[in-house]
C-alpha cells in the first residue's frame, strides 16, 4: 500500500498550530490542542463525545457505536496516532487524527517516510460553525511541526461538503476512486 | 441456492473462500468458484486457483468447480454470472484501512451496479 498515492507536486500550508482558542461562528469559545496519546483522561473525553455522536454522521464504518466498540477502536489506533481535539466547555466536540500507514509503527524513525491517513469528526451541534476547517488546519500544522509530510484520506464520494473542505486546505483527488475519493496533500516540512 | 463465489488473490479473497466454504458445508449450497485475473494481487491466478481447489477438497466438496476467468475482473465475473443460473454472487467485502475505515474498491463497485443477481459482501 505504501509508496503507492500521487501526492500533489506542491506543499501546502503553512497551516495555523495547536494549542490556540477561537470563537466559532454561533460565538462559542472553543479551545483546540495537540494530544501526544489517549492518555491522562484525554481518551475518556473523546470516548464520550463518540458516545454522543450520531451514527447516521459515520462513515465508512467509523466511528464506531457501543462504548466497548469506541474503545476498542480508539485503542488499537491510539498509540502511534496523532490527534488533535476540539473542547467547548470542557468537553470534546470535534476530533482529528492521523494513522500511520504501515504494518509496524514501532519501526518508525521518521514521520516523513511514511504516508499517514486522515479522519475528523466534528459533533452535530457543533457542525456548520467552521470547527471542522480550524480543526483541520491545526492538525496539519501540528502535523507539519513534527516532520509529517505525506497525508491521505478518503471520503465517500458524494460528500460534497468534506470534498470541499478537503479541497480547500489544499488536498487534491487521487486517480482511486470508488465509493471512496482518495485524497491526497503534501505538507511542507518547514512547516 | 445455487452459488457463483468471484476471488482475487488478496488475504479478503482467502477469507471469503474460508467463509463462503463452510456456509456451503452447513447449508449443502451448489457453489462455483470463479478466479480473476488479477495481476497486481499477492497471489496468482494460478497459485489462487490451487488453494481454492485445496481448500474445497480438504472440506468434501471435490465436485464443486473452480474456474479461470481471464480479462478485466469485474466484466468477467458479471459475464459469467449472466451466463450461468446463479441465484447469488459472492464477493469479499471490502478491506480496512488504517484507520478502520471500510474500503471498497472499484471491482466491487462494478459487480454491486451491474450483476443480475444478489450480490453477498463477506466482511
């Protein structure tokens, strides 16, 4: 799999880094940081927001339902992700993460030789009050910070709205496409 | 029921065939079993068409066919479908990315829109 995308042949960015705070578009303060890994209670926060989250907004599969089937899932992605989180009020409503794509994450040495996958999810009331784009541009630039390059994703390919946002940050389609857009963006490693 | 099981050379394929044989085991379903050419896959049409024989002797099923469909995967599986009285298509169901995201590629999305009969995805 790896080695495999068409990256676009320019970087993007540079893009904005956590930790910062702004104010959506209803005027809620809302807070967005870098978690190094789901640990400290950093984990119980996202688990419940997946709780809270309304299934007919998955996608592909994800995020789970059923809180052993989050957690699960959480787990067996956390340790090696990078993850940045949206709170208002002290609780999580927006989430973006990155997976490396390999088959041994133990043996990464550099965050630039691999090619990472990207997912966000952004709580329902939350949506439409541009978190999802600040959430977006502060993982890729904490991503960029931490010598991250090479980012994809996919995306179902009548989601109008995730294409273009992807699309705005500098994301471009890959030739693969089914019920899957893939995506790709390059990132500038001086950030 | 009278089965067409459609396998490429990936790990999913080895998985459906396991899948697809016991649920034939159980039920007692006539099933053939149809090989794609696939190139870029991990094993060969040839090696594919070896272990699915293999496998459906090792479980009692030795007059159950397995077939070489040459040309692009997708056409030539929903070919032979229309030309044989299947009452269900059988195809892997998909991989897993990274992130555990489900990802289905473009021969599942040909043989869903255009098969004439149901279309069974084993996860």
């Amino acid at each position: 799999m790896s080695g495999s995308r068409q990256y676009p042949d320019d970087p993007s960015g540079p893009f904005p880094a956590p930790p910062t705070t702004i104010e959506d578009r209803e005027d809620r303060p809302i807070e967005i940081r870098a978690v190094g890994s789901f640990a400290e209670g950093a984990l119980e926060d996202v688990v419940e927001m997946y709780l809270a989250f309304d299934p007919a907004d998955r996608a592909q599969g994800i995020p789970p339902t059923g809180e052993s089937r989050i957690r699960n899932w959480l787990e067996t992605i956390g340790e090696d992700s990078v993850n940045v989180v949206a709170s208002h009020d002290g609780d999580a409503v927006g989430h973006a993460m990155l997976v490396p794509d390999t088959d041994d994450p133990s043996a990464i040495e550099n965050n630039a030789e691999i090619e990472w996958e990207l997912a966000i999810f952004v709580l329902q009331a939350y949506q439409q009050a541009g978190i999802g784009t600040v959430l977006l541009e502060n993982l890729l630039g904490h991503a960029a910070e931490i010598g991250i390059e090479r980012v994809w994703l996919t995306v179902e390919r009548w989601n109008n709205p995730a294409i273009a946002l992807y699309e705005r940050v500098g994301f471009e389609s890959t030739g693969t496409e089914s019920f899957e857009q893939e995506m790709a963006i390059l990132l500038d490693p001086e950030g | 029921m009278n089965v067409l099981l459609g396998l490429g050379g990936s790990d999913e394929s080895v998985k459906t065939l396991r899948r697809t044989i016991e649920r034939t085991t159980d039920v007692g379903d006539d099933l053939t079993v149809a090989i794609v050419d696939k190139p870029e896959s991990k094993r060969s049409q040839d090696e594919m068409c070896q272990q699915a024989r293999e496998a459906l002797d090792e479980a009692g099923l030795e007059d159950r066919p397995v077939e070489k469909l040459e040309g692009d995967p997708g056409s030539a599986l929903v070919d032979y479908a229309e030309q044989g009285e299947y009452d269900q298509l059988v195809i892997g169901g998909g991989t897993l990315s990274p992130m555990g995201k489900i990802q289905l590629g473009p021969i599942t999305e040909f043989v869903l829109l255009n098969a004439p009969t149901t279309v069974k995805l084993v996860r």
